[in-house]
C-alpha cells in the first residue's frame, strides 16, 4: 500500500474514533441520560457540545448511538451501551416502574415507526453479549414488524399502515436481516418497485434519493450482495446526482400519521459514495466523489460534519451514516492500490473540461483551422499541411471532448 493511500486510511479511522467521542458523550452526559435513572442512558436527534442540553430523546438517537458505540471496545462504550438496551428494553416491555415518570419514556409513535424499528434492530446487530444480552429485545422488535408486514411485501411508515412504502422497507428488511430474519419477498418488491422506476420518465428528487437509500439498505446489510438491480439503481442515480456532490445536501422527506407530520433524513451522498466503492472504481474515484469524500473526513475530524440546510446542530443520525460509511469504504480503499492515480487522472479530466480551458481550446481549433486553410490556399500544392484542418484541429477537440464538464 502506498503511503497516499495509508494516509487516507488513516484519516478516516481518526474520523471514526471522533464520532464515537461525540456519542458517549452525548449519551453518558446530555440532558437526555440526566433525567433518567441511573440505571438508564439515552440519546437524542442532536449530538456535540451545543446540543447537550436539550432533552429530546428517541429512537433515531439510541439507534445511532448503538450503532457507533456498539463495535467499540472500551469500558466506558461498554457501560453506555448496556444502560441504552436496559432503556430500550424498559420501554417496549412497559416498565412503568423503571420510568413512572411519562416525560421519560419514548413517545409511542417512536416505538411504531417502521424506519425507527428497522434502525434499532439494526443498531443492535452490533452489540456483542460483553455489552447486553439483547436476544430478548430483538425478538420484541422483529415480532413487531412481522405482525406488521403488508400483503407479504414491505411496510408503511408506521405499523398499522395498510400502503407499503419503499423507504420504511428498505430499512425494515436490513434491520430484519441483521437479526437473522431474512426478507425474501420485501427484497423482491423493493427489486421489483426499483425496476418499474428505472423505466419511468416522471422521476422526481425525491425518488432518486429513496433509490439510493434502497439501494444501500440492501447491498450493506447483513445478507446484502451485489444485485443487478441495485446496481442499475445507483448508475442511474449516479448520473444525476454526481453533480450536487460539489454541494452540501442531504434529501428530507416527509411522511404522515393522522394530522401529524413527520421528517426523515435521508444522506444520500453518503450512501452514493459508498454505493461507488461497492459497484464502480471508475466512480468511486472520480474527482467529484473523493472531493466529497475528504470534504467529510474533513468535517467529522473537526466535528462539524452537518448539511448547513439541515440546521445548525450535529445530526446524531447523520453522523452515524458517516460513522458507517467511512468504515465501509476504508475497508475498501485499503484494496484499491491504484485509487489516487485514478483520481488524479479524473482531476486533469474536470480541469480539461473546465470552462476557460473549453474557450481557449476552441479558439485554439479554430486558430489553427483558419491558419491552415490559409496556408492550403497560398500555396497551391498538396502538402503535409493539408492535412492540419483534420489532424491537429481534431487533436484538440478531441482533448476537450475526453474533458469533463
């Protein structure tokens, strides 16, 4: 491995160790834990120093939480964890004498929302028995969306519903399979659903993010593998998105239960990036993509990892996509020897395709075209030079065309 690629490996793993320091901070000193028993610990929607005071907590918070401190070994990591599943587990049992106090349980659509439900079986794939034995909790979550499935195919966004939805599927089925519980059909309607997709010519922003997040669910999870669909699912999202990719964006989508609102983020570039380093090299080290991807590392060893339009505080949930997706392309950069010289070649690509290198390229075609023409005309006879209007004009069209816009 050459010392580039090291560096970059490197780089991440710092990230990754700084994204864990935010969580068991958050969780064994924010306003969430404080109100607890000790016994207990909690995480919220917002993690870092200027979200430690706020005490909203739930399901999306624990299960980000579990998921970044579940792999890691210390004893402090260790002991967060366990207070988070004997939480989790006073919650779905309705221990009302562990939380007599109503302000301290979850609210009851946390416990009914499908994403949540996926994300926490997910997040508990993680702990090993040094942390909780949490076959128990497991069970009671699984069980809860089994007894949910729609028509044998996938879920709404909250038990109960009676409409599957591919986003709420995705995440069902890759908690689902996390736990051991394979989803034969609900892979095959959110296949199905993407195919019928790909043909349509009325895909909204809104569908190529869910694509993307669909596509991720299933090639990361427990059972994931490479599948035709998903990946024709992420090159055709690839070619329109890859130009936000120069931007800070992520894709929050709305959903319904009676009256109320609700919100789900979805990171899409993160998924998109890791989705490159599964299905496409030529992708993955593409000059939009690895200036993204340093950008992150970037801002998560800085903790300041967050898309400006999400708001102004650290998304606990965000930042353990990042968690994850940095640890998944680590392990894959560590085999792609050739990344930075792929990389390289695509910076020359884009600065070739650039606009004042377009407009003096042109001029310099057209310059040669013109003095060429002239040359043919004053001297009356064939020439090597006859053949400069095709050959060198060509050349340098050419050279712009292989330039990337």
């Amino acid at each position: 491995m050459n010392n580039d690629n090291l560096n970059l490996v490197e780089q991440i793993g710092d990230a990754l160790h700084r994204i864990e320091h935010l969580f068991r901070q958050q969780c064994a000193y924010g306003a969430q834990t404080k109100a607890l028993p000790e016994v207990f610990a909690s995480c919220g929607q917002f993690i870092g120093d200027d979200a430690s005071e706020i005490p909203q907590r739930g399901l999306h918070g624990i299960s980000a939480a579990l998921r970044v401190l579940g792999p890691c070994k210390s004893p402090e990591s260790i002991a967060i964890v366990a207070r988070l599943v004997k939480y989790c587990e006073a919650n779905f049992e309705n221990d009302l004498k562990s939380l007599p106090d109503e302000r301290q349980r979850l609210e009851p659509d946390d416990m009914a929302n499908v994403i949540k439900l996926g994300e926490l079986l997910h997040g508990l794939s993680f702990l090993s028995a040094a942390h909780a034995d949490t076959g128990r909790l497991a069970h009671n979550v699984a069980s809860l969306l089994q007894r949910s499935l729609v028509d044998g195919k996938g879920w709404g966004y909250f038990l109960g519903d009676d409409k599957p939805a591919l986003l709420p599927t995705a995440y069902a089925v890759r908690g689902l399979e996390s736990t051991g519980f394979e989803q034969p059909a609900s892979r095959t309607f959110i296949s199905d659903t993407l195919a019928r997709r790909a043909v349509s010519s009325s895909k909204s922003a809104a569908d190529l993010t869910t694509a993307v997040a669909c596509a991720y669910c299933l090639t990361f999870s427990t059972n994931g593998k490479q599948d035709n669909v998903l990946k024709a699912a992420f090159h055709s999202a690839w070619r329109s998105l890859e130009p936000l990719l120069t931007e800070d964006f992520e894709q929050n989508l709305e959903y319904w239960r009676g009256s109320r609102t609700y919100y789900v983020r979805v990171p899409w570039q993160l998924y998109l990036m890791a989705l490159a380093s599964e299905y496409s090299f030529y992708r993955f080290t593409s000059f939009r993509c690895q200036t993204k991807l340093r950008s992150a590392i970037r801002a998560v060893r800085s903790a300041s990892f967050k898309y400006p339009y999400s708001g102004q505080y650290l998304s606990s949930r965000t930042n353990a996509v990042a968690f994850e997706v940095l640890g998944a392309i680590r392990d894959r950069v560590r085999r792609l020897l050739l990344l930075h010289v792929a990389y390289a070649v695509d910076c020359l690509r884009v600065f070739s395709g650039s606009r004042p290198v377009r407009i003096a390229g042109f001029v310099l075609a057209l310059v040669i075209i013109v003095y060429s023409s002239w040359q043919w005309y004053a001297t009356g006879s064939a020439r090597a030079s006859d053949l400069a209007p095709k050959f060198l004009a060509a050349l340098v069209i050419g050279v712009l065309a292989w330039g990337r816009r």
